[in-house]
C-alpha cells in the first residue's frame, strides 16, 4: 500500500499558535496527534479543525456519552478503512 506524504511543522520547529497547540497536546496527551500535525502548515485551518473537533468530541449538549461519541468515530472509521 503506498503512503502520501504531508509536509508537517515538526514540534522543534512550531511557532506561535502551532507551538501553543503542540505543547496543549502534549501537557494533555503526551503526544501531539497527528491529524493535527497535518494541518500545521496552515495554522487557521489547524485551528478550525481543532474547534470541529472539540464540538463533536467534547460538548455534551447532543445528549451522547463520552464513549458513544468514540464508538461513532471508531466504526466511521472502520467503514471508511481508515487506519487512523
């Protein structure tokens, strides 16, 4: 299976928001995703992204779980083959 490459802001290169959203990552993960490294590039976009995902992810007011929303995404992510 071939792979595509995403140029990505390497966390020893980030700035500004990029940076401020590595270490956010990192203090609450240990890690920075890499779905939000590929959008490092364009820092408006990683920023919207990161908006979209904290509304589905985290805002309770649909009335699903925590766990119903990863279950969700889980076999989205399954049907769509994605190995993410």
């Amino acid at each position: 299976m071939e792979q595509a490459w995403i140029r990505m802001v390497d966390e020893a290169e980030a700035a500004d928001f990029v940076k401020s959203a590595y270490e956010g990552f990192i203090r609450q993960r240990g890690w920075v995703p890499h779905i939000m490294k590929v959008h490092s590039v364009r820092p408006n976009l990683m920023r919207a992204i990161m908006q979209v995902v904290n509304a589905v992810m985290y805002d309770m007011s649909s009335g699903l779980t925590r766990a119903q929303r990863e279950m969700i995404a889980t076999v989205v992510s399954a049907t769509n083959r994605c190995h993410y």
